[in-house]
C-alpha cells in the first residue's frame, strides 16, 4: 500500500515540477485514504513557507476540522527540511514515509533544467 501513496506524492511532484518549482511533493493518508495533497508554491505564492509538507498538513488539517494529525501518515518524496520536520512534529503526525528514488531523479532533472 505505501508504493501507492508514494505515487500519489510523485505525482504531486510532478505538479510542482511542471510550474518551475522545486519538485517535492506529499500526501497525507488517514484510515485509507488521502486527505491532503500539497506539492513546493515557493516561486508561485512568493511564501517561503509553501512547502509541499506545509501544504499538505495544511489541507489535511481542514479536511479532519482539527490541527492534530494524530492517526495521520505523510508520504513525501524526499527527506523533510527542518521547518517541515518541526512542523510535522507539530501537527502531530503519525508516520513519515519519505524518500523516493525517482523523487530524487526528479529534483536532479529539475536542477540539470537550471542550468
């Protein structure tokens, strides 16, 4: 089941890479099903903060009417920064399930595209 959610959170990425910005991104499932999707808005919203972790824990905290995500599993496809990992700490989140090879293939190709 991770493998699917792992998708979802690629494919988010893909999202991000598509408007030019740094491609993570993340999902957030709880009992079986995502609640929050969130992929990097840095260059889009010119907000430092609009990381896809921030942006998913945001709609999944909405989606559930509390900020507590206590039964809540994150899929990201890279390692979380330290402003999301205090974030996700914050929220209090369940699982953290990051690392994709093909999410770091993904953030090479978009710095490969940089240069």
């Amino acid at each position: 089941m991770r493998d699917k959610w792992m998708q979802a959170a690629l494919a988010e990425a893909e999202k991000a890479y598509k408007k030019d910005e740094i491609p993570v991104g993340c999902v957030a499932v709880f009992d079986g099903k995502i609640i929050g999707r969130g992929h990097n808005l840095r260059e889009s919203l010119d907000d430092p903060t609009s990381h896809a972790e921030i942006m998913c824990l945001r709609r999944a905290a909405k989606k559930l009417g509390d900020w507590r995500l206590y039964n809540v599993s994150l899929y990201v496809t890279i390692k979380p920064c330290k402003m999301c990992r205090e974030a996700i700490k914050e929220a209090r989140v369940k699982r953290v399930y990051s690392g994709l090879p093909e999410g770091e293939k993904l953030l090479k190709k978009f710095f490969r595209k940089l240069r």
